[in-house]
C-alpha cells in the first residue's frame, strides 16, 4: 500500500518536471531530478558531486570545496547554503523542497532545515 507521504512526493516530483520541462533548453545539462539533495561544484548540476543527507536536520556540514548548483526532490526539507565555512556568509540561501537551480554565489557550507 502506498502511503499519502509517497503519493504526495510523486505528485510534487511530477509537477516539477512538467514544470522544468517549459525551460529544457535551459536545463538541458542537468542530470535527471531524482529524490534526495545534491550539490554540484560547477553550474547546471555539472562537476563533482555531494549528497546531502536530508535527514540530518539543523547540523552544519563545511564543503571540500564551493559549489555553484543544487537539486532537491524531498517535500519536506530545503538546503540553506552559505558563502563561508561553519554556516557564515553574509546572504545565506534557501533550495525549497523542489528545486534546481544554479547558486547566486558559490557556496562553502550548508545545513538542512524543514520545508
């Protein structure tokens, strides 16, 4: 039996990808929207790749290195991303629980927060 949980995930994973598929052109470089969060070191969900523990909520996480892009399929939690280390920066920035999307800056930490 599938739960209202799991039903309401794949509904929310449709609608984003009726709705990346107006600007395809756009996104045509990045990798297919799959459940879980993912940042990647270059632009257009390119470059090196970390997966980010959803679940993990409010712990800070520094990065190896920036990243510059980010993709989140969830519904209940969003990545706050930080221009500096330890979760400092002067404008951090939110995913959402649906998104894919380029960085406004590169980014050299996170922490998960609930949706």
């Amino acid at each position: 039996m599938v739960s209202l949980r799991t039903t309401l995930r794949t509904a929310a994973a449709a609608a984003v990808l009726v709705g990346l598929g107006a600007g395809a052109a756009h996104a045509a470089g990045w990798p297919p929207l799959h459940e879980g969060g993912y940042l990647y070191a270059g632009a257009g969900g390119t470059g090196a790749v970390t997966v980010v523990d959803l679940g993990d909520l409010g712990t800070c996480h520094t990065l190896a290195g920036p990243v510059r892009s980010a993709q989140v399929v969830d519904g209940a939690a969003s990545v706050v991303l930080y221009t500096g280390a330890g979760c400092t920066g002067a404008h951090p920035w939110a995913t959402g629980s649906l998104a894919q999307s380029d960085l406004p800056a590169a980014a050299l930490s996170y922490r998960v927060v609930p949706a």
